[in-house]
C-alpha cells in the first residue's frame, strides 16, 4: 500500500487532500505542528479530523 503524508492543520483545505488520499487507499500519516499558535483549536480540530477520517497513524 502506498503512503502520504498530509500536513494536517485542521482546517478545510488540508482535511479534504486528507480525506481524498485516504479515499484513494492511501496508508494516510496526519502531521501536525504546534509552532506556538495562540488558539489550540487548530490542533484539537486536526486530531478531530484525523479521527473521524480514520487515520491510525498520527505524528
């Protein structure tokens, strides 16, 4: 099975390139950076998204 890696910030753009390679078969690792942002929202919202998606593999 191939692999992506999906730089994952919570927001629309980077849950719908999640969604569809995960649509394609891919084995999806979500990826997401905590660079000190004010609202931890964005974080809590990319493990939402990686969750529901379906997504085993997080970094």
């Amino acid at each position: 099975m191939s692999k992506a890696v999906i730089l994952l910030s919570g927001g629309l753009d980077s849950a719908t390139c999640l969604a569809i390679a995960n649509d394609q078969g891919y084995d999806c690792y979500a990826l997401s950076f905590d660079y000190g942002q004010r609202h931890t929202n964005e974080l809590q919202a990319a493990k939402n998204i990686a969750a529901s998606i379906g997504v085993k593999n997080t970094l």
